[in-house]
C-alpha cells in the first residue's frame, strides 16, 4: 500500500513537470503569436482553482485567456503571490496555523503565465500579469479581536460583507455548516477576512488603473474571488464565473454565479424528436451508475434493491425516499431560503416520520460526503446518530459506501423527497412526484412540488402522506427534461480537445494542438466564451 501511495505520488510529480512544461512551450507561443490591440482589457482572476497542479478550472481559465490573447483582447492577470495569509485551498484543517504551501502555488501559477510581462501600470493592447502580495490590515486587525464566530459572520467593514463573503470558503474547508466557536476557528475566520479586505483593496486599485470590459472568476464563492466579485459588481463592472460542466471535460460559464446555476430557456423551446433520443441515451447510462461528476465515477458498481431491503418494504403501504446533500457544499447558500439548512429539514422529515409508521422512510447519504480529501465532517451518518434514527422502525439509513440503485428506488416510491439534489430533477423526469426543500438549480422552473416556508413544507409532505395518489402536473416532466438537456448540450462547453484527465481524475494536463484551434471559427467553445464575455451572450452552445 505505501509503495503504491509512492509510486503513484511519484507519477504525479513527473505528470506534473512534463505539463508545466508544455504549458511554458504554449505560453511562449501564445505570447509571441498575440497581435496588439486597443481595447479595454478583461481581467481574469485566479486564486481557488489549483496549489501544485493543473485543475479543471485552471485548464478553463488559461485556455480561455489564451484565446483572448491570440484574438488581441488584452488580458490581465490578477494572480496571488503570497496575497493572503491564509487562503481556502491552502488551508490545513487540522492544523489552521500551519504556513501557506505558497512557495508551490506560487511556482505552479507563474508556469501558467510563462512569457506574459509582469504589470506595470496600463500599456495600450498589452497584458500582463500583477502579482499582488499580503499586507496585514492592523486597525482591522483590531477592529476583529475578540469577535466570536457569530459576529465574524456578521461582520462588515469599510461597506464590505467580508465575514459573509468568508463563510462559504471557510465552511467547505472544515467540511461542516455548523462552526464551532472556538479559537481555530476564530484564528481561521479573522485570517481569512484580513485576506479578503487585502483582496479588496489590490483589486479595487487594479480596477482603478485598467477599467476592464469584464473580469472573469472561478465560481465566487470562495473568498478571494467572492471578494472580487463583489468589487467589480459595486463598480457596475460585468463579472463571469466558471465551474466544471455535467459533461466530462466541459467548462460552465455565465455571467451569474456558477453554483447557482442560471439558465434561461426561451418558453417556446419544445425538444425535438432528435434531441430527445440524445437525452434518453444519456440517461439509460446514468440509470445504471455509469456517470462522473468533476472527474469522480461514484457508482462504479451500482446494484438494484436486495432481497432483504424488498422484505422488510412489504410490509409498508408505501416508501419515501429522500435524498440528502453534502452540507458543506458550495450550492447549499443558495439551498438554503425554505429552511435554515439541510439538518433542520431533516428533523421535520423524521419527526413527520415518528407520526406516520405505514410508511418506511429511506434516508439516502450523498456519496460525496466519503469523497477522498473532501470528506464531510458533519454528516448525515453523525446526523443519523445523534437523533437515534436507527432504532426507528420505518426508517432505512443508506450510508454513502452503499451502491444500491436510487433510480430503483424512486420507481417504487410514493413519492420522493430532495433538499437540493439533482436526483430530484431525474425523479421527475422519471415521472415521480417530488417534494422539494431547498432551492435547485432546477427550482428556477416548474420541475418540482416546491413549499416557499417551513409550514407550507410540513403541510405538503403530510398532505402527500395521506393521499392515494398525487397529481404531478405535465409541465414537471417537461420542464425537468428541458432544463437536463439545456445543461449536458447547451450550457456544457466542451474542452476535450484541449485538456484530458491527469494521473488524479480530478486533475487535467494539456493535450497537444495548434494555436489556431484556439480560434472561436475553429472551437464553438471558445466562440461561445468569446461572445458571452465581449457581447453580452448567453454562454450557450447552438444545435
């Protein structure tokens, strides 16, 4: 095993190595390749996607940027240089005041920008790179001293939200919603919102000297780029975030924010014969586990219900499953209108349960809560636990390391239950009707049953409980199959020719291409970034 554990490390390194230099190979082509241009630039920040090693995210943002270059769109780079004192990705959970792995963050990023000047105020048609560094705020410094976790979430400071624009990071890097109030995590949050008040400060000062046309992020919820965001928005400065496609080697962009995933389907919009053939085959293969989400396979192995589970469901009049999430997820801020978070809907579906004993309750874990390195700390198994769950009667717990089939399931169910989980979008695809707690990225049509308070909640599930049967409006199959298709085949930018899974599917490294497949007349991908960012686009793929 630990020979493994070297060997692979090993690998990786040298991956690594071999696509920093190609990416240097490529960097310098670019450069040399980029004709002069004077318009205003656009600005792409980079801080959350990557310490030592080519992300996804990385891989969008520099192609992206390279196509813009080679187009004669200035581009600045606004890249960390030991910027904060303590950053989300950097962070050591275990140990919050552990030293910054800067050395090789700082290494990997000017591998990404080799070739490109460093910025020294605005030159016409030139891009550059601006390096900004760490300066401690000492009356801030003060202004935080003695705060408890509740205020720091609260807190706000020249007009600026930092310690909300610091809690969504600082939640997913402890792996929990519910912060505990000791001083790690005080220490952590006060760090992180000196960062972001020194993020502010850099960026507004770079905004200042260049007036950008946009300014393109990764998704805007961890700190630096939600700091960012939040400058350029005050400025009236049009900001685009990314994130990784449903697609394998797909990109996401829009000029919302990412993890909320806005879309906008003409009402007119009616699949076709053709379109909705492509949207079957893909789920026949999501039906049998054979997907990946951000270069993770969870169901490798995915298994119908077993003898013993269809025993004990016979003797039920009716089954309920309900889907959870991962509680520390970056979707969970925009999740969260209906009830204070995850945990709290969860007690209301248990105590319902204690009431209505005919009915057996399948409580499903996600299974990114075991994810490798993003384990959760809060989970629903500790949830489970905590409230005595398993010695209730009519409620099943599957774990996170159990592959039964959930499709299965919602077959045989009443009906279902989601917080935020895209399982919800499925189910009423598959024709189920599905009760809703959290807002989806879905949730923006008709897809789903949808209560808009805590009691309206409550009322619906008894409401569904005690039916025989419930009405699912035909605009929720329709919607949710629009809405599947318009995310796999119109908003899912594909990269595929451009970047490749690394030695960690996590990870991607540059495949080889020429410069002028880069062009938008060569890739739609680039064409549909290109347009969205300069012309206001939607960011979407055409037929």
């Amino acid at each position: 095993m630990l020979k493994e554990f070297f060997t692979q490390r090993i690998k990786r390194g040298l991956v690594r190595r071999l696509n920093n230099l190609k990416i240097a190979r490529v960097a310098q082509l670019v450069t040399r390749n980029s004709p002069t241009s004077t318009g205003a630039p656009v600005i792409f920040f980079k801080a959350s996607t990557g310490i030592d090693d080519l992300s996804w995210n990385s891989g969008f943002h520099l192609l992206t940027s390279w196509a813009f270059r080679l187009q004669g769109i200035p581009v600045i780079y606004f890249a960390c240089n030991s910027g904060m004192s303590h950053c989300v990705l950097g962070t050591n959970r275990d140990n919050p005041q552990k030293e910054m792995p800067c050395k090789s963050c700082v290494a990997q990023a000017k591998a990404l920008y080799n070739g490109v000047e460093k910025f020294e105020g605005l030159k016409v048609g030139k891009s550059g790179v601006n390096w900004f560094d760490f300066q401690r705020g000492p009356e801030l410094e003060n202004a935080l001293s003695g705060l408890d976790v509740d205020h720091l979430s609260r807190f706000t400071y020249h007009e600026i939200p930092l310690g909300s624009l610091c809690l969504p990071g600082l939640r997913w890097v402890l792996r929990i919603h519910h912060l505990n109030d000791d001083e790690s995590t005080r220490y952590l949050f006060r760090e992180y919102i000196l960062s972001a008040w020194n993020v502010a400060q850099k960026f507004d000062e770079m905004l200042d000297l260049t007036q950008p046309r946009a300014v393109v992020v990764f998704n805007g919820q961890f700190f630096p780029e939600a700091t960012a965001r939040y400058m350029a928005l005050k400025r009236g400065i049009r900001v685009i975030t990314h994130e990784v496609g449903l697609q394998p080697a797909t990109a996401y962009f829009t000029a919302g924010e990412a993890t909320a995933y806005p879309i906008h389907i003409p009402d007119q919009f009616e699949m076709n014969e053709e379109q909705n053939a492509k949207l079957d085959a893909y789920l026949a293969k999501r039906f049998q586990g054979d997907f990946t989400m951000a270069g993770i396979k969870f169901w490798a192995d995915m298994k119908g219900l077993d003898e013993s589970f269809l025993k004990k469901a016979a003797d039920f009049k009716q089954i309920v499953p309900v889907f959870t999430n991962v509680i520390f997820d970056t979707s969970q801020p925009h999740a969260n209108t209906v009830f204070e978070d995850m945990f709290d809907w969860l007690d209301m579906v248990l105590e319902i349960a204690r009431e209505n004993r005919e009915t057996l309750f399948v409580i499903r874990a996600h299974p990114d809560e075991l994810r490798v390195r993003k384990s959760s700390r809060e989970t629903v198994e500790g949830w489970v636990s905590s409230r005595g769950v398993d010695k209730e009667p009519n409620v099943v717990f599957v774990s996170p390391r159990e592959t039964l089939s959930s499709y299965e399931l919602i077959q045989r169910s009443k009906f279902v239950m989601i917080y935020n989980s895209t399982i919800g979008l499925e189910a009423s695809i598959m024709g189920a009707a599905v009760l809703c707690a959290g807002r989806a990225r879905f949730t923006q049509y008709p897809t789903v049953f949808f209560p808009q308070t805590v009691e309206d909640a409550r009322r619906k599930m008894k409401e569904f409980l005690a039916v025989d049967s419930i009405d699912v409006p035909l605009e929720f199959k329709r919607n949710a199959r629009r809405f599947l298709y318009y995310q796999l085949f119109k908003t899912s930018l594909p990269f595929g020719e451009f970047l490749e899974p690394s030695v960690r599917a996590t990870q991607t490294r540059l495949k080889s291409f020429a410069l002028d497949e880069l062009a938008p007349w060569r890739s739609e991908a680039v064409q549909v970034i290109v347009d969205g960012v300069l012309k206001g686009g939607d960011f979407l793929l055409g037929e």
